[in-house]
C-alpha cells in the first residue's frame, strides 16, 4: 500500500495535468503498466516465466508499454504517456527515473547475458530515446527526445543526437538547476 501512495505522489508530482489520484488509475497507462510489471516480475523471479510472459504481454496490449518481466525497475518510475515504450529483459533502472513515450532499453543483439542498459537514479530520457546495448546511464543525466545511445553516459550530463553526444557538463547543469531553483 505505501508503494502504491508513493507511485501517486510521484504522478501527481510530475504530471501537472492530473487533478487526483482518480484520474491518474483511469487514465495513466504507466501506472497499469508498472502494477502489471511487478506481478510479472514477481513470477519471473519464481521461474514461472511462461505466466509472467504472458501477463506482461497482456499488459502490453492494455498499455502499449512493452516491460519484460525479467527488467529490474526501481522506485517511483514515472512513465510520461507510454505508447511505444520498449523495456528489455537485462534492463535494470533505479529510483526516480523520467521515461517519456517511444523510449527503447534495447540490446544489441550480438551480446550474451547482461544485454540491456543500466539506468541509474534520477535519469531523464526524453520521448523516442533509444539506448541500446549493455551501456549505463550515470545519476541524473538528461538524454534528449530521439538521441540514440551506444556507449556510457557520465553522471549529471546532457546528452543529445545520433549517435548521443555530451553537450553540457554536469557542472553545467548544477549552475542552471541552481539558477532555476535559486539556491543559496
């Protein structure tokens, strides 16, 4: 139960369009498909795989966000409309994380084992983002809508094109976070 108010906080916290908790059930996919991901994962993780596939299938279908149950995803994911989004089943992201509609987590294909990307905490990755391979994303780096990611992103940088490149520093992006929030 508290998860689950901590999930609606973290809605009603980044999406300013919501009026209550009401509409978010009723018309937030992400919120379906992160209730639907954690039963899945949960068979997944007891190796009933083939009903876990199934669940997270019929999620997809209801959600249009496609989470292999085998993704590891943590706390207050918020997922922006939804529509096209592609979670890969290595795909681990941590706490805090911004997803918006038509983001990949994909692999490679010519990789083994660990083959989807590792986002850390705090990460924002703009609509139709595509991170492919074993790469990782470090703490509250910004990836720009359509920049397709091939290797590692450092922590607190922006990122943008294709193939993804830094384009402002994470001492660039305290100074602006400071200067928008007017810390002292």
């Amino acid at each position: 139960m508290k998860a689950f108010k901590t999930l609606m906080e973290t809605y009603k916290k980044n999406d300013p369009s919501v009026g209550s908790s009401a509409e978010i059930i009723l018309t937030s996919p992400g919120i379906w498909a992160l209730f639907f991901h954690r039963v899945s994962h949960f068979l997944y993780n007891k190796n009933i795989k083939l009903i876990a596939r199934m669940l997270s299938m019929f999620a997809r279908w209801l959600t249009g966000i496609e989470i292999h149950p085998g993704a590891t995803i943590g706390q207050r994911l918020f997922i922006d409309h939804g529509m096209g989004i592609v979670i890969g089943e290595t795909a681990e992201i941590g706490n805090d994380v911004l997803i918006f509609h038509g983001v990949t987590l994909g692999g490679r294909g010519d990789e083994e084992g660990k083959r989807h990307p590792t986002i850390e905490d705090g990460v924002l990755l703009s609509a139709h983002v595509q991170v492919i391979g074993n790469i990782r994303i470090g703490k509250r780096a910004k990836i720009g809508a359509s920049a397709v990611v091939l290797q590692d992103i450092p922590e607190g940088v922006t990122a943008v094109g294709i193939p993804a490149k830094v384009v402002k520093s994470k001492e660039e992006n305290m100074r602006q976070w400071t200067a928008d929030h007017y810390v002292i």
